[in-house]
C-alpha cells in the first residue's frame, strides 16, 4: 500500500466550507452516526447471512442492516471473520484500506500492525451488523463479503479507520454509498498526520 494519494483532491476551501456549514447545520461531517441531511445507509442492503449474535440492533441503524453476527477473528485492519450461514467467512470492510501485515510474499507496512490492533481492540469477542453496498458488489475478487461493519454502539467502523489515520480511503476507482465522507475524513486525518500519515 502506498500513502501517496496524489490521486485524492486535497482538502481545499471547498471542502473546508462545506465542512463548516454542515456543522452549522448540526451535522458533523466527521462523525460516525447517523447523517441527518443525505443518509447514505439509504443506499445499502443487509448482509446475506443469519443472525449469530444476541445483541440489540442499535436505535441508530437502518432497517436494512444485518445482524447481530458474532466475530469470530479479525484477520489484520480492514479484515474480520464471521460466521455466514454455516460457513466461516472473511468480511472486507468497504470503502477502507489499510497497511499490509497478514499478505502473503509482502512485508509488515508502517501503521499496519496500528491498524490491526485498532480493529482488534474494537470488535475482538464482539457482535457487529453488516451491510453491503450494491455499487461495490456482494463479494470481491477473493470471496469475501464486503460490508460496512457497525459495532454494537452502532459506530460505523469502516469511518472511524480512516478517520484516525488507519486506513485510506482509495475506492479503487469505483463510488460507493459513504465514499464522500471517507474522502473528507482521509483528507482530514492526511491533514493532521495521524496514524499511518506519519509514516516516512
């Protein structure tokens, strides 16, 4: 993974105004809950998996949200593990990207074992709830089921990763339901320097 993001536009007045007057507005665009002007969760659809958990479906999220499902693992800082009808399945969480620990032939990048570590510290032995975005596909290249990942507080993980500078937020060339929100958020955290921004 590169932190090069030459190819993300920066964080110009624009951007920093809209910011603003979201905030005025009661919106804070870095937040993890809930938009209250455009929802981009209208978007989604719940994950095709039956529920494993016993947890309540936090207030906050939509009806289209699956879940509960236990986690099983997480995998490195964009990976987790879930049982999906039977069958032990690894989810990739959408719209995130994070430094290399886990890949094969590749060696250990800077911020990545930050990143895994976050992600462990947020969903090891607990229940999470999924969706999955129809621009982005059901399942990627690998077989993995890619999915926005809330915790049982109802924060959307995928945005708080990249909100702390864990993760970028890149795309791939492809839009997706939260994708303005990632990008202000990776400009944000590139801004100030956090996580794996820091790195030389």
């Amino acid at each position: 993974m590169t932190t090069h993001r030459s190819h993300r536009r920066p964080l110009g007045m624009l951007a920093t105004v809209t910011a603003a007057a979201m905030l005025l507005m009661g919106c804070n665009p870095y937040s993890t809950g809930p938009m209250t002007v455009k929802d981009p969760a209208a978007f989604l659809e719940a994950a095709p998996c039956e529920s494993t958990g016993t947890a309540a479906v936090p207030s906050a999220l939509a009806s289209n949200v699956g879940g509960p499902y236990l986690v099983e693992s997480v995998v490195d800082g964009d990976t987790i593990r879930i049982s999906c009808n039977g069958t032990s399945t690894r989810v990739r969480l959408v719209g995130v990207n994070t430094p290399e620990t886990v890949k094969e032939d590749s060696p250990v990048e800077c911020g990545g074992p930050e990143a895994s570590d976050y992600l462990h510290f947020r969903l090891d032995g607990g229940q999470v709830f999924l969706s999955t975005d129809p621009a982005r596909g059901e399942r990627d290249q690998y077989d993995r089921l890619l999915a926005y990942v809330w915790n049982a507080d109802g924060a959307l993980v995928n945005q708080s990763i990249v909100e702390l500078g864990h993760g970028d937020a890149p795309g791939y060339g492809k839009d997706y339901a939260y994708k303005d929100t990632f990008d202000v958020a990776a400009d944000n955290a590139e801004a100030e320097g956090l996580g794996m921004w820091a790195c030389p």
